[in-house]
C-alpha cells in the first residue's frame, strides 16, 4: 500500500513492546502518511503521549471526551479519515474488546468505528497468545476480515 497522503490511526496498547510503536510511527511519517495515535490508558504508563505527538505532528487521542475544540466525537471523525487502522502493539486485552465489539476507551471505540483495513499485530507472552480464549479472538478477528501480523519473540 502507497502511503503518501493516506490517513493512518495507530493504536497503542500497553505491553513491553509500546517502545517499538515509536517506530512504526515514525516510519509511516517517513513514508508519507498522516498519522493519528489512539493510546490506551496502560499505553501511557510506558510511554508519554508527547513523544508520540512530536513524531506524528498531530494531537494523541487518550480520551473520547477530552476534545477541547468545537464538539465532534473523535472516534467518528477519527474513523472518517482512515485508510487505515494499525493497532501495535495489540495487547490480548484490545485483541478481545475488537474481537467482542466492546467500546470501553478510546481505542476499542475507535476500532469497532472504522470502516477501513485493519492491521493488528498482538504482542503478549507465549503463554498468553496461546490461550484458548485469545486464540479464538484471533480466529474470530481473522475471519471478520482483520490482517494480523504473527508476533515474534523478544
């Protein structure tokens, strides 16, 4: 996918691996998108929103009712603009809100918005990823037409 001028939302969950979501975001302003960053509140414990706003030059999503401008729903107007949703790194926990449509943060609400391609790359340990329930929200996520990226170790 060309990614010049396309309107990509990354979403952040928290794990050890959110340091890495620096990257992907800084990767896809090198490339020419327009990046908007959904975090979850675990995300923010990890890592500062600010230095996703730096990368990305666009305002951090953290909260559906913290816009200060002229009242639009963000995960609406979010879900407009997107070519794109990438959720990295998909922790089990955002696995399982998208997988059973649960709307509880900013990130899973904006998930179940989108009418766009979805890119989720879970990261979670070994024994998690290989967890009965989590693997069936995998399968479910991938038969509803969600693109994973299988995780790696380390």
């Amino acid at each position: 996918m060309e990614l010049k001028n396309k309107t990509i939302i990354l979403g952040v969950s928290g794990c050890i691996a959110v340091h890495k979501s620096l990257d992907v975001a800084s990767q896809l302003v090198k490339q020419g998108a327009s990046v908007h960053v959904v975090m979850t509140s675990n995300a923010t414990r990890m890592v500062q929103p600010i230095q996703f706003q730096v990368i990305s030059r666009n305002p951090v999503l953290l909260n559906l009712y913290d816009s200060k401008d002229d009242w639009q729903p963000p995960h609406i107007s979010l879900a407009d603009l997107a070519d794109l949703l990438v959720v990295a790194p998909a922790t089990a926990n955002i696995v399982g809100k998208i997988a059973n449509g649960i709307a509880d943060d900013a990130l899973s609400t904006v998930a179940i918005s989108v009418h766009c391609p979805i890119l989720l790359a879970p990261a979670m340990n070994s024994y998690m990823y290989q967890n009965a329930f989590v693997e069936k929200n995998l399968q479910k996520l991938r038969k509803n037409g969600i693109n994973l990226i299988e995780p790696a170790s380390g």
